[in-house]
C-alpha cells in the first residue's frame, strides 16, 4: 500500500498541471493580451519558470500559435471545433453538467452560460419551461454552502 502513496503524489501534481494548463488556454482565449508570464504565474501560484514550460505545452504540445506582446499573451488564430451531434441522454447530461458547474465559484461563467445557451438550443421546444428552471441558481445549504 505504501508504494501507491508516491504514485498518488506524483498523479495529483500531474492532473493538477493538466487543470493549470488547460485554464491557461482558457484564460487566454478568453482573454486576449491581458495575461503576461508574471500574472499567470500568480494566478496559479507558481513560479514563472513553471508557466513557461507550460505555455511551452500549448505552443509545442498543443500546437497553438500563442502569441506575446507588452501586454500579454494571446492566440493568433484558434481551430474550429467540428459540429458535434449527442443523443437526448447526452445531451440532459451535459446540461445538467452545466447548470452544475455554474454554481461553483471560479469556474468561467460566461463560457457556461454560452455553452448552456448552445445545449438547450438542441432541445425540442417542449422542453423550454423545464430547461428554464435549470437556469435558476439552487437553494443555499449547508452541504451545499461547504
């Protein structure tokens, strides 16, 4: 058992840079030429020789042509995405996923509420006045609150 702890260690350091890594495309698409090397490394509380190795990853790894100026870093251009098509289930999940994840602080708001825009657009008009109620914010609770 004790073999697995260092394995565990070195898994979360890997998801967490995974996460870092990801929200720094996120950011910075969102974000054009607002974030230098200093202010990210802030951000994520690390050190800047950490976030140029991973804005290394989203330029040689990624392969996005990410840019710098004085004011910061930015996408010269971002793929497009292809059109994707999901069965009802998937669909309810992945809204539901949404209206979930927009309860939780610090995660991208105005990216959820286009992507929950975008969802409940696939749905038959019939599902309108439940899909509303989903973009009323759940009641606070204690569970919930911690």
């Amino acid at each position: 058992m004790s073999n697995q702890l260092p394995s565990l260690g070195k898994d979360m350091e890997e998801l967490k840079r995974t996460s870092r890594i990801l929200e720094i495309v996120l950011i910075i698409a969102s974000a054009p030429r607002r974030y230098r090397r200093k202010h990210l490394a802030d951000r994520f509380a690390v050190s800047e020789r950490m976030i140029t190795k991973d804005l290394d990853v989203v330029k040689h790894g990624l392969k996005l042509r990410l840019e710098r100026t004085t004011e910061g870093y930015y996408f010269a251009e971002t793929p497009n995405l292809p059109a994707l098509q999901y069965n009802l289930a998937e669909a309810l999940a992945l809204l539901i996923t949404v209206q979930a994840a927009q309860q939780i602080s610090g995660i991208g708001g105005p990216e959820l509420t286009l992507a929950m825009t975008r969802l409940e657009a696939l749905f038959p008009v019939e599902f309108a006045p439940l899909l509303h109620q989903l973009r009323k914010p759940l009641p606070m609770t204690v569970q919930r609150e911690h």
